[in-house]
C-alpha cells in the first residue's frame, strides 16, 4: 500500500447524486407535506426500466414529473430527477409494483430510504492526510470521489542478503553442520505480506572468523564489492549473519569504504535483544529545500529547511528465525514506514488478559509466539507455550501475536492485562 505524499481533498461530493437504499417508490419528498388521513397526498406510479439503463445518473434526462412516483426494483439504484426520498416497496422487480398509485397520510423527510450527495464525503473534504497509506477501502473512496492519480512517496527499493557460515540456500549442497536458510526467505515472505517488492535473497561470500587470515581477507573484500553493489540498487539492505568486528585484520562495516560505522542496539528483552544498523555514505550530493509548516490552528508557521540526504540503510538480524522474527516485526516495521514517511509508523501495540499463567525472568523482558483470541464477550485473551525456546521454530509457526512479558519477580497470574502485536 503506498503512502499519500500530500492531502487529498474530495473534488464533489460523494456520492454526486441520490442513491437508492431499498427496493421502493422514488418521490420529491417537498410533495408529500401536509400529508394526514385527513388529507392523504396520492401519487402516480410509473415503471421506466429503458430510462434508468439508458441514462442512470444523469438525473435531467430522467426528469419526474409532479405528482408522480417511480418504481426502483432494487438498492443502489439512482433516484431520477429532483427525487429525494423512498417509500419502501415489498414487492419484486419481476412482479411489477403491482400498484398504480400511492396513497400517503403522512409526510416524507428528504433523504428517507435514500443515500444523498455528500452524505459519504462533502466536495472539499480530505480523503487521505500526508502520511496515510491508501488501503484498499481509501482507494475505493478515492475512486468514488472521481480521483484518478495522486502523489505517493517513492517506495524504497529493499533487498535481503544473507552472509552466514552455517545457512546456505536449500538447492546448496550442505555440510552436515550447516542448515538450509529459512531467515532470508522468511524476510522476504513478511516484506511481500507488508505489500513490497522483494527481489530474490542475495547470498553474500562467506565470512568466517576461523579461516586462514589471507583467505578471510580476500573474502571480505568480495564481500565488501558485493555490498557495495547493493549499496548503489537498493535503499533498504536487511541482512543476517553480516560481519560486524574485525576479521583478517579487516573490521567490519567501520571501514567499509561507503559505510559509516554501525550503530549496535541492544534491548533488555529476549529474544529479539540485539541487532544493528548503519548508513552508506552518500550516493549523490544531498539537497535542500524550504517546506512550509502550519500550526494547529491553520495559519502559516516559519518556514524550516529540509536535508535530503542520498543514503542507503542497512540492517543486521542476528540469530535464529524466531530471533529474527521479533526484530522483524518490533523494529523492521517501523524502520520501513519511517523511510515512508508514514505518518504514524507500525507496530501497534494492543492490550489482553493473559488465559494462563506464564513464568519471566527479574531483570529481561520476555517475547512470546502466541495466538489472541476473541472471547464470546468481546474480550481479548492471550495464550501462548511456556518455556519457549529461544531457537524453537514450532510456536512462530502457529501465533498470530507476539506478546510482551515484562520482567519482574514471580510469574504472571491468568488474567493480567499485557501489551500484544498482532500479527
């Protein structure tokens, strides 16, 4: 879904004309007032199936004449000329209204049984902030609103590079030490679940901390080439098993020449605690340009300048796939929609009731693989396996929410209220 790169006001209003909201008679509402059993108001019923298919909307071209009603044999049908209101009707479009007249000892409100221009969105009404990301049921508003392009944010472009000594692609013949790769791929699957184009995983050369010295050098220098490359396609590099200390006397991403120095994070939180990034050095010039701000109340604020600087990131998930499954969805996610300018960046945090009792540690946070459920009342209740390996692949496979443990002395009770992330 991309992201709105500026407000996107209605240019009519929707829907541009009355709709009808049930099979019935459409009637010039104004006519009907005054109506009582003392003095009903009747109207004629005519049938114009060749008009409605002929001109729909185009409400001159189906005029209503006063004094008269016309059948309609289903909803979402528009009203014809100066009608404004629907009187129900049971009957259906194959039996005819079965009627030649309609008798009314009450009046009609405008709009009755019946969708008015405007009623959806007002002309002049905005449709999608900066920042928002059209989601199919914005698209479909926008699309009604008679708009056909719009401004996005440019997307960045992102790649998934693996560098390990122990995960080879699964067509690879393998070591009995080594295993397939199922963190590339996983990546990839979550970032083309986000709605982003995810080229194939690329395999970097191999960098192991135990080889012969010249060996290792020269293969970190191919790997250093092979970076450099992706550095100059792709905006957004996400690795795992990338080098980060020295190796043949050659550091790591510090001395990469087009890499700055890489920022390691570390969370009190297991698993997902650690992982790091860092930006390329910058591929063109930056630029500058003054943007206009406004403040709460509409009026204009002082202008800022804005740096724009040509950089690519690059993201290192350690560890095994449920490691990098946590630091997928609690850092990953937000680090796309920042690049976005995603006016407010995922995750969503949530709150349930714990369904059972789970231990935690006195000083680390807990993520757990678990499921949310949607209790008969309503409620949300949280379950998930207890211990929970760390390198386990079973609990991901099966949760639908990562569930925060705080740490703290003694378990948590069913019942208590947690923070959630659906999945």
């Amino acid at each position: 879904m991309r992201v709105a790169a500026e407000p996107i006001v209605a240019p009519e209003n929707v829907p541009r004309v009355p709709y009808s909201e049930s099979r019935g008679l459409a009637l010039r509402s104004e006519q009907t007032a005054g109506a009582s059993p003392e003095t009903p108001v009747r109207f004629d019923i005519k049938v114009d199936v060749e008009a409605l298919l002929k001109f729909g909307a185009n409400q001159p071209l189906r005029p209503l004449d006063p004094g008269w009603a016309e059948y309609l044999p289903c909803a979402g049908l528009p009203l014809p000329g100066k009608a404004d209101a629907i009187v129900p009707h049971p009957r259906r479009y194959d039996e005819g209204p079965a009627l030649d007249s309609l008798v009314l000892t009450a009046s009609i409100p405008s709009g009755e049984g019946a969708l008015m221009p405007g009623q959806d969105y007002e002309a002049g009404t905005t449709l999608v902030r900066t920042g928002e990301r059209i989601t199919p049921e914005a698209q479909a508003i926008l699309i009604a609103a008679g708009i056909r392009t719009l401004r996005v944010v440019k997307r960045p472009r992102i790649i998934v590079a693996v560098a390990s000594c122990d995960l080879l692609p699964i067509d690879h013949a393998r070591e009995a030490w080594q295993r397939p790769d199922s963190n590339g791929p996983y990546i990839r699957s979550l970032l083309q679940r986000w709605g982003y184009e995810v080229p194939a995983v690329e395999y970097l050369p191999l960098v192991n901390s135990w080889l012969p010295e010249p060996v290792s050098h020269s293969t970190f220098r191919q790997y250093v080439q092979e970076l450099k490359r992706l550095v100059a396609s792709y905006d957004l590099i996400i690795g795992t098993g990338m080098p980060e200390r020295s190796i043949g006397g050659v550091s790591g991403l510090a001395s990469c020449p087009g890499f700055l120095s890489p920022i390691p994070v570390q969370v009190a939180q297991r698993p997902g605690g650690l992982f790091s990034f860092g930006r390329s050095q910058d591929r063109s010039p930056p630029r500058s340009e003054l943007r206009k701000h406004y403040r709460a109340d509409g009026s204009a604020a002082a202008l800022q300048r804005i740096l724009y600087e040509d950089q690519a990131v690059l993201v290192n998930l350690p560890g095994f796939t449920s490691n990098v499954g946590v630091l997928m969805h609690m850092f990953v996610r937000r680090i796309v929609d920042e690049l976005e300018h995603v006016s407010h960046p995922r995750p969503y945090w949530r709150t349930g009731k714990l369904s059972h009792e789970i231990g935690r540690d006195a000083n680390t946070h807990r993520v757990l693989w678990g499921n949310a459920i949607v209790t008969s009342g309503g409620q949300i209740t949280l379950c998930a396996p207890y211990p929970q390996p760390v390198e386990g692949l079973a609990a991901l496979a099966k949760a639908n929410a990562l569930i925060a443990a705080p740490s703290g002395q003694g378990p948590l009770c069913a019942g208590t209220p947690v923070h959630y992330l659906s999945l």
